[in-house]
C-alpha cells in the first residue's frame, strides 16, 4: 500500500515507461538519457510504437541495444499487474465499511495472501507437520 504514496513523484518515471518518445530526454534521469535518445531517434521504431505498450517492450526493446530502459519498463509494468491484483481483491473484502478502523497495513497484507491465487500444497504442509 506504500509505494502508491509516492506516485506523483514517481510520474517522470512512469512517463518514460508510457510514453518514452514524448519525454525530453534532458529531463529523464542521467543513466536513461542517451538510451531515450538513441530510441527517439529511430524511425522503425517510432513506425513500430502502435503496437500495445508491452508488446512493444518485449519485441523490440532488447537488453543487448537499451539495457537501461528495459530494466526500467520491467519495473514498471510489473506494478500495473500487481495492481491489478488488487483491483479484484478490494470488492471482495468482507464487511468493508464495518471493519475500516481494523484496516491496517499488517491486516491488509494478511488478508491479501489469503486471498491470492497461489494455491497451497496441503499434501506437503501435512507431511511436515507429521
């Protein structure tokens, strides 16, 4: 629940993620600079950038030519799929409104491991056990 405190410091970050051809490359970060501009100065993959946006990455960003900026959309994509996660956890929290106060961090974390699709191997659980 923490790192959604920071997203508005975060939006130059996730700018570069969505949008990388529309970021000045003198404002992003020193270690993404040239890569920005070595992916804005290329036609094909300007031409290529209608494709969704994590298609785009895996296809033609590769780690050999934007090491930098691939570590970056990693990191980034894998918050909106956690978040997502989360999108369907929240609807089904048992008595929302009536238990708000109890709503923790640490109650929170604890009702989302129940409540995520891991499923438990209960044939080893109970072999250790014994």
């Amino acid at each position: 629940m923490k790192r959604f405190k920071d997203v508005k410091n975060q939006q130059m970050e996730f700018n570069i993620f969505a949008t990388p051809f529309n970021v000045e490359p003198a404002d992003v970060p020193d270690n993404l600079q040239h890569e920005i501009t070595q992916l804005q100065s290329d036609d094909e993959l300007k031409a290529r950038y209608n494709l969704p946006l994590l298609e785009f990455y895996e296809c033609y960003i590769s780690n050999d030519e934007f090491p930098t900026l691939r570590t970056h959309a990693l990191k980034y994509a894998s918050v909106f799929g956690t978040t997502y996660y989360c999108e369907q956890f929240f609807p089904n929290l048992p008595s929302q409104r009536v238990n708000c106060s109890r709503l923790t961090d640490t109650n929170l974390e604890k009702q989302l491991l129940v409540a995520s699709s891991v499923q438990a191997n209960i044939t080893h659980l109970t072999k250790a056990k014994f």
